[in-house]
C-alpha cells in the first residue's frame, strides 16, 4: 500500500514538474518575442545612423549596412545646437532629480512615520491631485510664469519639480510603511532628531526604492516635449527634444534619416547611463518589491 502512495505522489511530482516546464518554455516565449519587439527599433535606429541616405529605403532592408559611416555623429553637432540642449536637459533633469527626490523623501518619511494633525488628509489631497490633468493648469502655470518674466527661462522646467514628486511620495510612503516604528523610537530614545533618523536610518533602508524611482522620474524629465515647447522659444534655451524636433521638421525633408536617427542615439546614451549607474539598487528595489508581495 505504501508503495502504491509513493508511486501516485511520484507521478503526481512528474507531472507538476512537467507543467511547469511547459508554462515557463511558453513565458519564455512570449517574453522573447516582446524582448525583440521592444528591441528591435532601437537597434534599427543605430543601424540608420550608420547609413547612407540611399540605404535607407533599401529593400530589402537591411540592418548591417555594407558600409559604415560614422560621419553623421560628427555632422549632428554642425547642424544644430545639439550640444547645448544636452546641457539644458542636464540642468533641469540633474537638478529636479536630486533635489525633488531629496524632498521627496523628507515628505514620504513625514507621511509614514510621523504623527501630526491632518496628516492623512493632506496625504489624500495630494493623491486627489494627481488626478488633475496637466493640460487643466497648464495655461495659469504660463499666466504665473509670464507675470514672473520665466518665460524662455530653464525655471518654469526646474522650480515646480523642487518640491517633490507626488507619485514618488506615495512610493515612498507605502514603502517606508513596512519599517518598524521601533526602530525609529530606538533612535528616538538614543537622542537622534528626526532629521538625523531620515538621514542616517530612513534613506539607506530606502535607497534601492529611490533609486528605482529617481531612474523613471529622471528619464521622464529627459523626455519631456511638452513643457519645454511652451516656455522656450530661443534656440540657446532649447531642451534636447526640441532640438531632435527641429531636426525632424528640417532633415526629414531631406529624407536625412540617417542624421536624425544619430542624434536620437546620443540622446538616448544619458538615458543608458543612468540605468547602468542604478541597475544594481533598480533590481534590488524589484526584488525586494517581489518578497514581500
């Protein structure tokens, strides 16, 4: 009888064993297949920069091209203020990015850990905002920065991003929320202020958690057409996607995709090189995230 148990749970182990062999083959399946389509513009993008114009349309396509010309990297850098928009980029995106996330952490450590009146209330107004639009207060957002003289000025695209992120609070927050409240009363006792505890308890607990969220936060800013194109009119003050617009409205008559699609590789490099900076907190943060799910 013993024997006959065994045997049915062995099966019954084989069997499992089996199924997830097969769901993990079809997972990695559809994973590949969307890997490649998520890939594979980025790599035709490369492949065009590296082409002649007449290569371009070539069918059948081809993603090597038999020469490579690298004389287009040089050419973006004569056409356009390309260098100068990366700097503008850099300034508003280094400078929202560090100093909102630091504010943001003050403020998600304040809503999850500290008692003071309202604090749920005020917590629920700030979610409820994220629900406005942006194009609702985009016109009084130009109305006040027109009456400030901001306009063709990097400000409109820096001050408001100083004082936080909302969605990076509520990460924040909910993330904080899994620390005991004993270790900040232990650091309490032992005669810590609340902004020694942030610093010295609080932000390295948090740190694969910030990064993650500076990393999104950052390539959003980076990317930003919008905002940009409303307050910036000189060329000099132009952010790196106004720039690459330009080059669209002017090249692609030209049909020199190849030195449109060269400037949208150096514009994605920052972007690289962030997340090669923060891979390693990005991918602690997921698991983390994932163990106590």
């Amino acid at each position: 009888m013993e024997a006959v148990v065994q045997k049915n749970a062995k099966l019954n182990v084989n069997t499992v064993a089996k199924k997830n062999r097969i769901i993990n083959l079809v997972l990695f399946f559809l994973l590949s297949v969307g890997a490649v389509f998520m890939i594979a513009p980025l790599l035709w993008m490369v492949s065009t920069s590296l082409k002649d114009k007449q290569d371009v349309f070539s069918l059948p396509p081809k993603w090597i091209p038999e020469t490579i010309h690298f004389e287009k990297y040089i050419e973006i850098w004569e056409k356009g203020p390309l260098l100068s928009g990366m700097i503008n980029s850099l300034i508003v995106a280094v400078t929202v990015t560090v100093v909102g996330t630091f504010t943001s952490s003050l403020a998600a450590f304040a809503f999850a850990k500290l008692r003071f009146p309202g604090r749920n209330k005020i917590f629920l107004l700030l979610l409820t905002s994220m629900m406005i639009p942006y194009p609702v207060v985009m016109i009084p957002q130009f109305i006040m920065f027109s009456s400030l003289e901001w306009t063709d000025t990097l400000l409109p695209l820096i001050v408001p991003g100083l004082f936080g992120n909302i969605m990076m609070i509520f990460f924040l927050r909910q993330y904080l929320s899994s620390i005991p409240d004993s270790i900040i009363e232990a650091a309490k006792i032992d005669g810590c202020s609340y902004f020694q505890i942030y610093y010295k308890i609080v932000l390295p607990l948090i740190r694969p958690a910030v990064a993650a969220q500076l990393i999104l936060w950052f390539m959003g800013i980076w990317n930003d057409y919008l905002a940009p194109i409303i307050y910036l009119n000189s060329p000099e003050k132009q952010t790196l996607q106004l720039v690459i617009a330009s080059f669209n409205a002017n090249f692609a008559i030209q049909s020199d995709y190849p030195l449109i699609m060269a400037a949208s590789v150096v514009a994605l490099l920052p972007m690289i090189i962030v997340f090669v900076i923060f891979q390693k907190q990005i991918i602690e943060s997921i698991a983390i995230s994932g163990i106590k799910g």
